[in-house]
C-alpha cells in the first residue's frame, strides 16, 4: 500500500560564480518550471525564507522559483579566493548587484523576475535602474529609495549575545495577526545569521540610496511593482508609495496584516498579494515563456 510522499519538491545545488575577482560557491534552492523567479533573503537571514513559496504548487506551475544564499549567509560561503577575515565585511551596492547578475548569468537564466525583501527590495530598485535589460521585472518587497539609520554598532557589541539582538531586534516588526508558529520560526532564522547583519544593513542604510534618482528608473520597460506590509516601520507603506510615485511606470501594493517579513512569518497572506504582481507582470510583458 503506498503512502503520499513527504518528500518536498524543492532541491538544492551549489554554483561557483565570479563577482569582481571574488570567487564565491553559491547556494540555492529551486522548484518549478517555467518563467525564472529569482528570490533574495533579508539581511542576516538566508533562502530558507522562501520555502512557503518554492513548495506553492500554484505558482511552481509556471514559474521556476529560485531562492539563493548571498555570500556569508546559510550555505553560502565567505569568498572563497581571498582572506576575507583580514577585512570588515561592509555591503555595497556595487558588489551586491554584481553578484546578483553573476548568478543569474551562472544559471544561464532568461528574462528573469527578480523578487527581494528589505535590503533585498533595496536591490530589486538597484537593479531597475542599473540592469533594466536583464530583467523582465522587479518585485521590491519592503524596500524604499532610502532606508537610514539601522547600520549600528551594537548589532556585534562584544557585551551583547548578537544571535538573541538580532533575532529579537526582528520580533516587533512582524504583524500581531502572523501564526506564532511562523513568527518564532522566522526569529530563529534570524538567531543564525548575525555575524553578515551589520555588514547587510550597511548597505540597507548607508550605501543603497537613490533620492533624486529615481526617475532614472524606466518602470515600463523593466516593470517595478513593489509591495510593502501594514506593519513595516523600517520601510512603512508610505516609504513604499512614495519611491513608487517618483519611477515612470512602478506600481504600488501595501499588504494588510502583514509586517517586514512577508514571505515567512505569514506566507498565505503574502501568496494573495504575490500573485496579484505576477498577474500584475504578466499583463504588462506579455505570455510567461
């Protein structure tokens, strides 16, 4: 007699890939077929955020969902071809959109759709503006033209236990509505990746900002369609609809009952909202391929 299969669809693989002569074996998980759907963490977390997504049997349908570690964080390692302990690890954005581009070129993806959340939302804008041809769209989640004020020393202060700051620093910035069970397990991503957070949020707040630059941004040509969580103090709605308004072209979502991390604390809330902006897509570049 057999038995349904618990085994996920979701698999894993490593690439090696080239970032400004860094050598990096990158992580990532993927699931589905179809059109490319590229997937970025928060800062301080890694790719596991993304599972509610890479097992959403709707959306795999048709789209090839692929949710990376970026270098430093979950099985993502530091470079491989440097003596990276020897430098204080600070973001920027020339590197992080480097890197991006240099895994979707690894993968040898088409036309893909690039989805991040936080300092990963920041990018997605990053990249609008930098790479509008390499990509069929962007989905910045939870991201602004500017978000200062969070790179701070006492996320590594030798005084503090920085899994539990970090982790803890997150708790308040998710929704009340949120499922315990995924707002405590979004905080335990969080309890393992401190050591990359501050060096994360220095780009999230010091290197990535695009006031006055915005409307460089050519929202029809590579779509912006950005989404942001009723509770989200970092980056609040009205962050969002603001950067929205000043690129030709963006649209705009806020997300009810829904704080900074959409994707895992409460997925099926997300899920409506994320599959209004692959709608949103797909009426604006024509058939997925």
């Amino acid at each position: 007699m057999s038995t349904p299969s618990r085994i996920s669809p979701v698999t894993g693989h490593y690439v090696t890939i080239d970032v400004e002569d860094v050598q990096y074996k990158v992580f990532y998980l993927e699931s589905g077929q179809g059109q490319p759907l590229v997937c970025q963490h928060t800062a301080g977390c890694h790719n596991h955020q993304w599972m509610g997504l890479l097992e959403d049997e709707e959306i795999t349908a048709d789209h090839r969902v692929i949710a990376y570690d970026l270098a430093r964080h979950g099985k993502t390692d530091p470079p491989l071809n440097k003596e990276w302990w020897k430098e204080e690890y600070k973001l920027s954005a020339d590197h992080y959109v480097a890197f991006v581009t240099a895994f979707c070129d690894a993968l040898g993806l088409d036309d893909p759709i690039f989805m991040g959340s936080s300092f990963g939302g920041n990018v997605a804008l990053q990249l609008a503006l930098r790479h509008p041809d390499r990509f069929k769209a962007v989905i910045p989640v939870e991201g602004a033209d500017y978000s200062p004020g969070f790179y701070l020393d006492w996320w590594q202060h030798p005084h503090a236990n920085a899994a539990q700051v970090c982790a803890s620093g997150v708790w308040d910035l998710m929704a009340p509505q949120s499922p315990d069970k995924d707002r405590w397990a979004t905080w335990f991503y969080y309890s393992q990746g401190s050591e990359a957070f501050k060096g994360d949020l220095y780009f999230y707040s010091v290197d990535h900002d695009l006031r006055g630059r915005l409307g460089d941004i050519d929202g029809e040509r590579c779509p912006v369609i950005m989404m942001t969580g009723e509770y989200d103090y970092l980056t609040t709605p009205e962050d969002g609809a603001r950067t929205a308004r000043q690129i030709r072209g963006a649209e705009f979502i806020e997300m009810k009952e829904i704080g900074h991390f959409p994707m895992s604390e409460n997925y099926p809330r997300f899920a409506g909202y994320l599959k209004q902006a692959l709608r949103r897509v797909e009426e604006r570049t024509g058939a997925f391929h």
